[in-house]
C-alpha cells in the first residue's frame, strides 16, 4: 500500500494544493509580448555607466605621457585592478580559517499551553543566552591547501593586472602610430595637392601661350583631382583613428588629442639583443606564461585539499550560557568538548573528485608549455617583422630622396620645354607612393615593436636601458 501510494506521488505533476491556482504570482505578466517582438519592461532599472568625461590637452602630448594617462583612466586596467583586490580579500578568507569561531545567540520565548485535564499552564517567559566557541585543532593539511590555493589564485589575479597593463600599453601604442601616421599622409597628401595644383597652373600657362596642348591640362587635371581625393580620405580615416586612440586612452571618442608629429627622418630604434635571448626573456617575463605558471600551483593546492578532505578532523568546542525564566533564579550550563570527523565512504566522490585534481594539474602543466611555445613564437616573428620593417623603411628614405631629386629635374625641364606633362606627372606619383611608402614603413615597424614589447611583458616601446637602442 505504501508503494502505490509513493508511485501515486511520483507520478502526480504538482501538489494537490499547488493546482489551485494556475498562476499565483503572476509571472506570465513579465512576458506580455507576443511571439517575434522584443522583451522590454518600462519598470526595469539597470545601473548606468557614465561616458568618461572630456579632457582638454593644451600641449602636444608624447607616447608616454598617453600610455600613463591610459593605464590610469582605461576600464580594462581598472577590472584587472578589482579582481587583484578580490582575490586579495580571498587570500583572507582562507586564513580566517586558522582562527576560531565566537558566536553569541540570543533567545527569547513567551509561551503557554494547557494540560489533557483543561487546566491553562501560566505564561511562561523565557531568555537564554549563550556564547560557543569552535575551533579545528587537525585537519592534515586541510587549511594549508586552501591558503596555498588562494595565494597562488592571488599572483594569478596579479600576473593578470600586468597582462591587462601590456594590452592597454599596446593598444595605446599602436593607435598612437597609427594616427600619428595617417596624419603624415595627410600632410603628403596635401603637399601632393600643392604640387599638382601648380602643375596644372604651369600646363595652362603653357597652352596660352601655345608650348602645351589641351591634354597637358586634362593630364594635370586629372591628378589634381586623384590627389584631393585622397587627401580628403586620409582626413576622414584621420578622425577614426583619433576616436581609436581616445578610446584605448579611456576618453570619449570625439576627445581632441593634439600630438607630436612623426619624424620621418628618424628610423625606428634598433634591436641589439638576439632573438635568442628575447625568446628567454619572454618566457620569464610574459605575464600570460607566469600566469599559466601560477595555474599549476593552484591545481596542486586543489589536489592536496581534496585529498585532505578524506582525512579526520579534529575540533574543540566550547559554550557557556545563561537561561531567565519568570522569576526563578537564573540557570547556567557550560560544555567543552571535542570532535572527531573520520570519513568512511563518500560514494566514491572523494577518489573521483582526487584523480579529477590529478588531471587538472596535468592539463596546467600542458597550458603552460603551450604558452611558452607560443609567447616563443610570437617574439621571433615580431622579431623578424619589426627588422624587416625597419630595414625597409630606411630603404624608402633612400627612395625619397631619389624620388624628390627626380621631380625637381622633370619640372626645371618642363619649365623649359624639354619634358612632357606625363612625365612629370608620373615623377610626381612616384614622389607620393615613396613618401607613403616610407610613412607606412615607419609606423609598421613601430607597431611591431610594441607587439614584440608586449610579448616580452613590457609596458610600453622599450628603451635603451633594456637592450633596444635608436
């Protein structure tokens, strides 16, 4: 009989009670909208982030100063901030363990009842008080795991701060070079404009007076138009990179950032190291592979807490109280004693849950040679990038300088009658895709040497004190 009662009751949808009423607390009511439009709730506050305010930067500002600014105003550096502070705290929490328990409970009752005669018991009016101490005296380890745990969770929270520093630093970095290289096409652009407008000013002079032909002008036309319209391009990719760069610096997007202009005269810096000796540094130093690194002590400190937690535990206990009842005088009663806790069989949660740790451990010591071998692998290739960009911008200086000294002779002769409009032209173009040539080069180089700084773990280009030198 009682079988078939407990199969009634496994097989009933709800209590007989719970049938009553289809919908008590009327949660169909959040979900009003029909099938294909979108949820909203008019009553729903959610907290509000505010846009960080405007910032009026009267000088020209460096780099540097951009990559302070932005390590100190970026949210991401904040949240890496927060989470080192949590855990932090967390490392409290595991030593709090090693402290004993105070509690202190208070209890109070008024009462009354009646005897199976019908005679009423007068009230009664009760307070007890009571003070417990607990403390573990043995665990095996058990609060060591744990601390060990937090500790080594703490310098992953740290290595993650740092990681989140490079990646602000980086994206600084590389906006920076960026804008600042869009603007230098900008001003060749402009120049190129300059340029094509007054060749188009000496082809028509030539027509009038009968040295040039209509096609020469055409010809002049024609570039003086490719040539603004580029100019007016880079403009707008300007502004878009100038937004990038307010961004990564933690501003609004339309915060105007006055910058020192790139010298195209200047190389990047060189690197002295060998690339040898950067992938070792890297290796050391990069905070994603100390950060898998730290991932291991973890997964030892789980093992050796999850294999303390089938060992005894042993506990002392202590409480004391006092109990006020009506009139009569006060009762007390006190205890001490101890625990013992001896695990016996846990459904072989325990073996499950320690091979689990074993295997955890085993996996962070693959992550972290899998992090090695490719923090290894992206410095060589920044390494062999930022050379090759470096060398290849030295070559379009060289390229420059031809380039320029060609178009002063084709326009002396074309002045003179001796070259066609084409030609100068085409020394014209050659002029702009060599100054291009060289701007694209530059910033190239630099980017990729913050890329290679980052993977080193640094914040920011490095300088001379760390190998690299201009």
């Amino acid at each position: 009989m009682a079988v078939g009662i407990l199969l009634s009751a496994q097989t009933a949808s709800a209590a007989p009670l719970d049938m009553l009423i289809h919908d008590p607390f009327d949660t169909q009511g959040w979900v009003k909208q029909p099938l294909g439009q979108s949820w909203q709730d008019r009553q729903l506050q959610l907290p509000k982030a505010a846009l960080p305010d405007t910032r009026t930067f009267v000088k020209p500002q460096s780099l540097a100063a951009l990559t302070n600014y932005a390590l100190a105003h970026n949210p991401q550096t904040r949240v890496a901030y927060e989470n080192l502070q949590a855990s932090a705290a967390g490392l409290g929490v595991a030593e709090s363990a090693w402290l004993p328990s105070i509690s202190l409970s208070d209890t109070a009752a008024r009462s009354q009842s009646n005897t199976t005669a019908g005679f009423s018991i007068p009230i009664i009016n009760s307070n007890s008080a009571s003070l417990s101490l607990s403390y573990v005296l043995l665990d095996f380890g058990l609060r060591a795991a744990q601390k060990d745990g937090a500790l080594a969770q703490l310098y992953i929270s740290g290595f993650d701060n740092n990681s989140a520093l490079t990646k602000v630093a980086l994206s600084v970095t590389q906006n920076y070079y960026q804008l600042i290289g869009e603007q230098a096409l900008v001003r060749a652009y402009a120049q190129t404009v300059t340029e094509d407008s007054a060749n188009l000013d000496a082809a028509r002079l030539k027509q009038h007076s009968g040295m040039a032909t209509i096609a020469d002008v055409l010809q002049a036309q024609s570039a003086l138009a490719q040539a603004q319209s580029q100019w007016i391009s880079a403009q707008a990719t300007v502004r878009s990179d100038q937004a990038a760069l307010a961004g990564s610096c933690g501003l609004p997007p339309g915060n105007p950032l006055p910058l020192v202009p790139l010298n195209t005269h200047q190389l990047p810096p060189n690197i002295t190291p060998s690339v040898q000796s950067l992938v070792l540094h890297a290796t050391q130093h990069n905070p994603n592979v100390r950060a898998a690194a730290a991932q291991i002590l973890v997964s030892r400190a789980t093992l050796r807490e999850d294999q303390a937690q089938g060992l005894p535990t042993l506990s002392a206990s202590a409480s004391a109280g006092k109990r006020f009842q009506n009139g009569l005088e006060p009762s007390q009663n006190w205890a001490v004693g101890f625990s013992l806790k001896v695990p016996l069989f846990t459904g072989f949660h325990d073996r499950y849950q320690i091979q689990q740790a074993r295997r955890q451990e085993r996996s962070a010591r693959a992550s972290l040679n899998q992090e090695t071998q490719s923090i290894a692998l992206t410095v060589y290739q920044d390494y062999q990038t930022v050379m090759g960009a470096r060398s290849a911008a030295k070559a379009a200086q060289i390229a420059v300088k031809s380039a320029q000294a060609s178009l002063a002779a084709i326009r002396a002769q074309y002045k003179v009658g001796l070259s066609t409009m084409l030609n100068l032209l085409t020394a014209q173009a050659t002029l702009t895709t060599a100054e291009q040539t060289r701007i694209q080069d530059m910033t190239t180089a630099y980017v990729q040497l913050a890329n290679l700084a980052n993977a080193l773990g640094m914040i920011g280009l490095p300088n001379t004190t760390t190998g690299f030198h201009s």
